[in-house]
C-alpha cells in the first residue's frame, strides 16, 4: 500500500497515468511489488535487499556482544514440577 500513495499522488492529473506506467518499467523494485517481477529481477533484488541488511548485521552483533557483557549470571531456577505431575 505504501507504494501505491506516491504513484496516486502523480496520477491524479489528467493523462499522467501514462507517467505512471513508463515509471513501473524505469523504476520496477520500488514501485512494484514481487509478483511482477522476473526470475531475473527476482534474483537480483533479492540480493540487494540481502547486502542492505547484511551492512547492519557486524554492529548489531558487536552491540549485542557488549550488551551481554553487563548481564548478570543467574542460577537457573527450579522448575514447578507439581502442576505437572496432578496432570495440569
């Protein structure tokens, strides 16, 4: 839906729905969504959107590595085991 509101928005003129149509083919990852696309482009959007979120994953785990650092170790607490054996 997000991706229809601009492409409205530019519609609205008379005529300019041709734009709209030469934009889909110029501009096919951004105002399109998967079903429309190729194997081929398939293919290659999907390994961009891979490199857009593989850039964040070395800081997301170095943030968690240091936040883990200030956690405190626990014994781990007994299980309530009387709920179980009554049979719920």
């Amino acid at each position: 839906m997000i991706k229809a509101i601009p492409l409205l928005l530019i519609s609205v003129p008379p005529f300019a729905n041709y734009l709209v149509f030469v934009l889909m083919y110029l501009f096919p990852r951004q105002l399109l969504i998967h079903h429309f696309w190729t194997t081929q482009q398939q293919t290659e959007f999907q390994g961009v959107n891979h490199s857009h979120r593989a850039q964040h994953h070395w800081a997301a785990l170095k943030g968690l590595e240091s936040a883990g650092s200030h956690v405190k170790r626990q014994p781990p607490k007994e299980q309530p085991t009387r709920p179980l054996q009554q049979g719920g």
